[in-house]
C-alpha cells in the first residue's frame, strides 16, 4: 500500500503542480482516476485476502497519493501567486461581474489557501476512491487468488 501510494503520491505532485497553474480546479479532476489507481494499484501489490483489507489497502494508498497531491497544490498555488499579475485577477473578476478590492496581499493568500483548500479534498477523494479501487481489485483478481 505505501509503494502504490507513493507512486501515485509522485504522479499527483507532478500533475499538481501543472493542473493548479492552469486553475486548481483541475486537480480534483485528476484525483477521481488517480485514487481509483491508488487503490486498485494498491491491490495488485499487497494481495489482500479479503474485501475488506482490500478496501483498508486502497483508501491508505490514495491518502498517500493524495497528500501528494496537496502539496502539488500548494507549490502549485505559490508559483501562481507568483507568475500572475494581481491586476490581471482583479480584471478577470470583474469581467465576471463579481466585486473585488485590488489587495495585493489578499490575493496572493486566496490563491495559496484555495491550493490548500483543493489539496485537502485530493486527500478525501483519493482516499475514497483508493477503497473504491482496492475492492475492484478484489472483485477482479483477488478471489481467484484465494483459493484455499
């Protein structure tokens, strides 16, 4: 389980960090399949011998997978907050018809925070769905592999 979530702990710091410079919306998206893959990745690697573990195996993997993912949001959300001009936010705001203040300071703490905010919903749908992926793995592969 630590092996299948650290792979997928990479593969989502990486993903991360690209999906939240372009909005940190876009991670969770991510995050459906890759705790799917966690979880049934996780499986393949530890056999369990019952759903049940296959689901504990699964959900730890895609919290592992998943805290990667969170800190792909921050660092993510930090060279945000860092490549793109406040000015162009509080443009893009209004455009949209929504009331902002040109604080700087503010600015750079909403894009940090939201990487954080996303992050930790990576970590519980990962998590989730890494249980998901664990007893797919048993329903796929594990019974045939329990013969007693």
């Amino acid at each position: 389980m630590v092996k299948a979530g650290l792979i997928l702990g990479v593969v989502m710091l990486v993903l991360g960090i690209g999906g939240s410079l372009i909005t940190p919306l876009c991670v969770p998206c991510i995050a459906l399949l890759a705790g799917l893959g966690a979880g049934y990745l996780a499986g393949v690697y530890e056999k369990p011998l019952a759903s049940g573990g296959a689901a504990k195996v699964g959900a730890i993997a895609g919290a592992i997978g998943g805290a990667g993912a969170l800190l792909g949001q921050i660092v993510g959300g930090i060279l945000n907050s860092v490549m793109v001009d406040p000015q162009t936010i509080v443009n893009i705001l209004e455009q949209l018809g929504l009331p902002t203040t040109y604080d700087p300071a503010t600015l750079h703490i909403a894009q940090i925070g939201g990487g954080v905010c996303f992050g930790v919903l990576d970590i519980v749908l990962m998590a989730g769905l890494g249980a998901l992926g664990g007893m797919l793995w048993y329903q796929i592969s594990g019974k045939h592999n329990t013969a007693v």
